[in-house]
C-alpha cells in the first residue's frame, strides 16, 4: 500500500510538470506569435531604425511677383546645423564644441534644444542657420568624432526689396506650439511658417509639401546609401497686382515721413502700391530673431509692424467734403450754382463759433468753389441741413466706417458716427453740434487710407464701389468680389469730379502741388486736427506730436481715370504742402514710366 501511495503521487508530479512546461510553452508560442506575426512590423521597423534614417526634404516656397513678374521674394540656399541626440555620448560635451566654432553662449544652444524636449531623441535639432563656409567646413572636418551633428542646405526666404515691400509681403516666422498642437498639423518644431500679410494668408499655397530621403547609415551615422527618395512639391508662386517700380517711388517718398501711400487702379481695384512708414526688413525674421532685436521692433515708438493703410484709422479732415458734397446733391439740399454761403472765416450756429481754415474768410462761395478752396462754412451748414444719421448713411454707401475687404489681415473698420452709435458706445444722445465737426471730417470719424481710396475710384469712375486686392490669380483670391454700382446720379459725380479737378488746376486751389503738365490730376486735400484748439495756433509752434495730419485724395487722368492716388502723413500739417506733391510725383513716375518701359495696366 505505502508503494502503491509513493507511485500516485510521483504521478501527480509528474503530470504538474507536463503541464507547467506545456504552459510555459504556450506562452513562449504566444509571446513568439505576437512579436513575428501580430507586431511584426512595428518592431522590423524599430530594427531598420538602427540603419534607415529619415531625412526631410524641405520644399522650395513659392515666389512672390510684381504684376510684370519681377521677384519680390525668392529663395535662397542657406545651411544649417542639425544635431542628433541620438548620437551624442555627452550632449554637454556637444553643445561646447558647437557654441566654440558658432561663437554663441551654450545657453544660447540649450534654450533651442528644450523646444524640443518633447520629440523623439533620433528627431534631428535645428541648432543654428545660416553657417557661414569657414562654420561649415570645421563641422564637415569633425564629422567622424562629432557624428551627432549633420549639415543641411535649406531655402532662405529673401526679400529683395526689404523694407519697401514689408507690409504687403508680411515675413517667416517660426512655427508656434499652437500650430503644432491642430490636428494634422503639417509642422516640426522650428519650422518657418508666413506670418502677416500675404505670407500668412496664403501660407497653404506658398509652402509646397516636403519630401522625404530613406538613407541607410551606419553605427556611427555616416551615410552608406540612399534607400528610398519621396520628391517634394514646391510651392505655388503669387503674382501680384502690384506695381515695383511705382512701390519703390512711394517707399522713396514716404522716407523720413511717418504715414502711408496707397494707389490703386479705380477700374478693378487693383492694388498698383501700397507702402507704410516707418518699415521693418522681414529678411531678419527669416532667421531666429534674437530677443534684443525683437523688443527693439516691439518698442519702437512709430511702431513699424502696422501697415497704416489699412490697419489705422484718422479723421479724414477736409477729405469727408466729397461725401458731403454728393449727399446734399442726392438729397436735393443744395444746388450747385444757387446754393451759397457767406464764408467771414467762422460760422455761427447753435450759438457755438466753428472755424474756417481760412481766418480771412473766403467770401461767397457756391458747391465748386467751397471744395475748390476746401471753404469749411459751406459745409458746416450743409451738415446742419443733412444731420448726423444721413450723413452715416452717405458715408457708409462709400464703404467708409467698413472693411474694404482687400486680401490682406488686419485691416481696420474705422468708425462712422450716428445717433444709435452715440447711445450704445457713449450712453449719451448725439448732440447738434458735433454734426458740424463731422460735416467736416473732424470730431469721432475715422477712415483708413485704404478706404479714402476706395472712396476716391467710386468718384472716378461714376459710382462703382470697387473691392481692393494684391493677389491676380482668381484661384488663390481669398476673398469674392465686393464691387457694387451705387445708386447715385451720374451729373453729380460729373459737378464733383470736374470740383476736384479745379482744386489741382485753378488758381487758389488748396491741391496745386499736385498738378503736372504730364496730364489732369483730380483731389482733394484734407488737413485734420489732432488736438482741439481754442484759439489758431501755426502747426510750426505745436509739438510734433500735436500737429496736424495731412491728406491728399486724387485721382488722374480726370477724363479717364486709370490711377488712384492716397497720401497721408501724420503729423505733417496742411495736406496742401505735405501731402499733395508726393502725390505728384506719383503720377510723374507712374505716366512717365508707362510711356517709356512699364506696360500699360489691364482694362
């Protein structure tokens, strides 16, 4: 019995173990099964990661043109230095031998690299641009005791033109943590995305897709072979609307000056030039802008990243006379010839005395000569017969206090006062009096240079509110058209066109300065307070700060406009000596240049 019981139990022990190894068996199977055939892949992947290595092919961004194809933008091939983390036995190490040969503090080197502390060690760094050949060719030297760091040749934005182009162009920046985190998001850390203006709003288009490079290398990193090769697709240039020579005229005449030109052509809208001063060069952020030369944009007291043509907004002075001038028409307030006004050089109405600019007077004064000669009585009394809220109406028909809906970010409403708007954004009622302050462009009106042009072709060309835009190809335009025909008498616009010309032509016109035997220049001048005066005082005896700013609106040829032209300078003074002789020699370079080499514009 005791060996049968001994034989039983060796039994049982024997079958225990048959089953442990079984087991054991099973789960070697299962964990064999899962590794070559469930997860194959991934980990054959893992293993060519010791010998393939993914490298990017950047894409060549596309072009940026002027209307007769001249290059504003190109690229331009630059290098880089790369390191791999992967490679690097001592990172501290690595960084000292590369902030010697790049003469940077390693601080410098190592805020760069926690940019990417949340990457993949085996994801290449972007350490420094820009190398310069002595640079390049001490880390190429180097290369087999520093495997870890890898030249790459990229494309540096370059804008030729600089700060003459800058607020249309907009610059590169480098992508933000926002951009990376959307889904999909196409970036890499210290990728360089279009920031502003027409960079940034069709950065889609101008940035292309990369490529890839399947390299084989070896247990150092050294490059054995090329594996596999994934083409990039370049980016698609953009042709713009815009004119370089005429930019260039403009950016030349605003030097010195803090204001803006606008000149567009009144039959498409087509935007011909468009300069803001003072400028920046989008060429230094094309590179890592150092915090230094970052905080000197950013303090600047002019403020040079705002395009004041679109993104600052002034009382538009003597230059709101037009709609004025058109509103009473329409409205049947004034005829042109019979309605006069005594000009004594101030008016008198609700027992408040409101200035003329022209302490003597001017005198009788009908329509024509009271825009003529910029006569401020005439329209503090045809202010007082249309009253605030027609005023708004008029003013918003002619786009003002709205966006003109260019192809560019940023832009501005301005605002156009009326009663509602005096409730709601004061709690007060409009009062009587500040009519007579708008009827002549000065109290809470503001406009953009922008809109006053886009008012300026309406008047040109009988009506048609044309929508502004930079960019000539119909597929990339990002926005649909805005143009529109108003439902105003053609014989007024002809009274106020033919106004307009004798402001340039006629002696005692305010906008002389603007005329020129090359043809009929049409405008009108505007000079608008920027502090409240109590009794005249000389902008020469005011603070610089305090000073008037100077308008001149135009338009030429008069009897077949093809050119619009905007001039503000802050602080400039009369509009009739700061504004209307740049506008001059806009239309001299414009119509000399057509007739020499600059072909025609289209329509």
């Amino acid at each position: 019995m005791k060996i049968r019981h001994h034989r039983e139990e060796l039994v049982r022990r024997v079958a225990g173990l048959t089953a442990a190894t079984q087991a054991a068996l099973l789960v070697i199977a299962g964990g064999y099964w899962s590794v070559q055939i469930a997860e194959g892949s991934y980990y054959r992947e893992l293993a060519d990661n010791n010998r393939l290595r993914k490298l990017t092919i950047e894409a060549p961004r596309g072009l940026i043109l002027d209307r007769f194809g001249k290059p504003l933008v190109e690229n331009a091939p630059s290098y880089s230095l790369l390191l791999d983390r992967s490679l690097t036995q001592d990172l501290s190490e690595s960084l000292i031998f590369a902030s010697e040969i790049l003469g940077v503090d390693r601080a410098d080197l190592e805020q760069v690299l926690d940019d990417y502390k949340r990457t993949p060690r085996f994801q290449p760094v972007q350490l420094a641009q820009e190398l310069s050949l002595a640079q390049l060719a001490r880390f190429e030297v180097e290369h087999l005791e520093h495997p870890e760091f890898e030249i790459q040749t990229e494309h540096l934005r370059l804008y030729r033109h600089a700060h003459q182009t800058a607020h249309v162009l907009g610059y590169l920046g480098e992508v933000t943590n926002a951009d990376l985190a959307r889904p999909n998001s196409p970036y890499l850390p210290g990728d360089l995305v279009g920031k502003k203006a027409l960079e940034g709003l069709y950065e889609v288009h101008l940035r292309g897709e990369s490529g890839e490079r399947v390299v084989v290398v070896d247990s150092r990193g050294q490059l054995i072979e090329e594996f596999d090769r994934l083409h990039a697709n370049s980016g698609r240039d953009l042709k713009l609307t815009l004119d370089l020579d005429l930019q260039q005229t403009a950016a030349e005449l605003l030097e010195g000056h803090v204001g803006g030109i606008v000149a567009l052509d009144p039959r498409q809208g087509e935007v011909l030039a468009m300069v803001s001063s003072p400028s920046f060069n989008p060429n230094s952020f094309a590179r890592r802008l150092r915090q230094e030369e970052w905080r000197e944009v950013l303090d600047h007291p002019h403020h040079p990243l705002q395009n004041r043509v679109l993104q600052n907004t002034y009382p538009p002075g003597s230059i709101f006379k037009i709609v004025m001038a058109l509103a009473g028409l329409d409205r049947g307030l004034i005829d042109p010839e019979k309605t006069t006004a005594y000009c004594r050089g101030y008016s008198k109405i609700y027992n408040n005395r409101y200035r003329c600019w022209q302490a003597a007077g001017h005198g009788t004064v009908n329509l024509r000569t009271a825009l003529k000669k910029s006569c401020n009585v005439y329209f503090h009394q045809l202010g007082q017969k249309l009253g605030i809220d027609q005023i708004a109406a008029y003013s918003r028909m002619f786009g003002l206090g709205r966006k003109t809906g260019i192809d560019l970010s940023g832009e501005k409403r301005g605002l156009v006062p009326d009663s509602r708007w005096s409730l709601e954004a004061r709690g007060a009622p409009w009062y009587p009096g500040e009519t007579i302050s708008v009827a002549t462009g000065q109290g809470p009106i503001l406009v953009s240079p922008l809109q006053v042009a886009v008012l300026m072709a309406a008047v040109s060309n009988g009506g048609r509110l044309v929508q502004p835009h930079l960019v000539q190809d119909p597929l990339l335009t990002a926005q649909a058209s805005g143009e529109r025909q108003l439902a105003l008498d053609d014989e007024h616009f002809a009274l106020v066109k033919e106004a307009l010309w004798s402001v340039v032509n006629e002696v005692g016109g305010t906008g002389v300065a603007a005329a020129t035997d090359l043809l009929d220049v049409a405008g009108k001048t505007g000079t608008a307070q920027v502090i409240t005066q109590e009794r005249r005082i000389d902008n020469k005896d005011l603070a610089q700060e305090n000073r008037d700013h100077a308008w001149f609106a135009s338009f030429a040829p008069v009897d077949d406009p093809r050119l619009v032209v905007v001039v503000f300078v802050e602080h400039g003074g009369a509009g009739s000596k700061a504004a209307a002789p740049l506008a001059r020699k806009m239309y001299e370079a414009f119509f000399e240049g057509q007739s020499t080499h600059r072909p025609s514009t289209s329509g």
